[in-house]
C-alpha cells in the first residue's frame, strides 16, 4: 500500500465532529441488480464527499450475503471512508484474528465488533453458528492486537517478540 491508510472516524471524533455514516446491506450473490445499485450509491458518495464513511452490514440476521469486505475495499479505491462489520457468530478466535489481519492489510482501520444474530437457513439447511467469542472479547483482542500480540520467544534471548501493532479505530455492538 502506497499510502498509510487512516481512520475516517477518529480524526472528525478527535475534532470534536461527528461523523456521519450511511449504512449499506450487501445481498445475497454477484451479479443481481444490488450489486450495480450499490457501487453506483458508492460512486455518488465518492463524489459528493458528505460521509465520514460507508458503514458495510456483515450478514445481518444471521442471513446468507456477499461478505462486506470487498465493498469495503472497493469503497475506499474510490476514496471514501467505511466501518466494516465484523460479526462473530462466523468466526473461531484464530479466524477473527486472521480475518482482522487481513482488513489490516486492505487498510480498512474503522471496524464495528459485534456478536451477531444467529445464523438462519443456509444450503440445504441451517448454517451452524461458530460464536466462539462475543464482541467483548474481539474488542480485547483488537486491543491487543493494535499493542502488538506477542509472537514467540527468541532462541537467543528467551525475551518475547511481538507483532508489529495494528491501527484500529473500533467500535462495538452487542
């Protein structure tokens, strides 16, 4: 990444601001009409330049949709801030961590931390919901995790080394 992402929440917090958002809820596949609808809404706010940031649902209801990620990424190729959801009903703790390693890497810094809603009826049946932790304890982790989480110890010294810190600007909801 060329440039160091940043918070588009923090910095209007910081201020004094508040900072407004839209909220966006992906569908379910990738090529039905949501798709074209919501990168053309993504285009116009990109132009009007009114948001602090687009605020991207993570499979509200427990429903089946296209994972917010992408928009998320796509959003701020455009230039506009966003908030990616991140629920944890879809994630063990290693795979949050993972998951939150990769927005990292996208550069996506604002993220809302919730449990999540049960999962409804998948493929064929109900998905299993995994809930291994709650919106509690990813906060505690990205917490940790923007403090840099310890690595392993070196051979050498026995001293710990750590992660390189992450930059999260997080909010939560039950």
């Amino acid at each position: 990444m060329s440039e160091k992402p940043v918070s588009a929440l923090k910095g209007p917090l910081d201020e004094g601001k508040f900072p407004v958002t839209f909220e966006l809820v992906p569908g379910r596949g990738s090529k039905q009409k949501w798709v074209e609808q919501m990168t053309t809404f993504i285009d116009a706010a990109a132009a009007e330049k009114r948001l602090a940031a687009l605020s991207f649902t993570d499979r509200p209801g427990g429903g089946r949709s296209m994972s917010s990620d992408v928009l998320c990424t796509f959003a701020r190729s455009k230039g506009v801030g966003v908030l990616s959801h991140v629920a944890a009903k879809d994630y063990s703790r290693n795979e949050f961590e993972g998951h939150m390693y990769a927005l990292d890497f996208e550069g996506l810094r604002d993220v809302l931390l919730l449990t999540g809603d049960f999962p409804t009826e998948g493929y064929k049946g109900m998905s299993r919901p995994v809930f291994d932790i709650d919106s509690v304890w990813m906060t505690k982790l990205v917490t940790e995790m923007n403090k840099g989480l310890p690595l392993n110890k070196s051979v050498k010294t026995g001293d710990w080394l750590f992660m390189k810190p992450t930059e999260f600007f997080k909010s939560v909801a039950c």
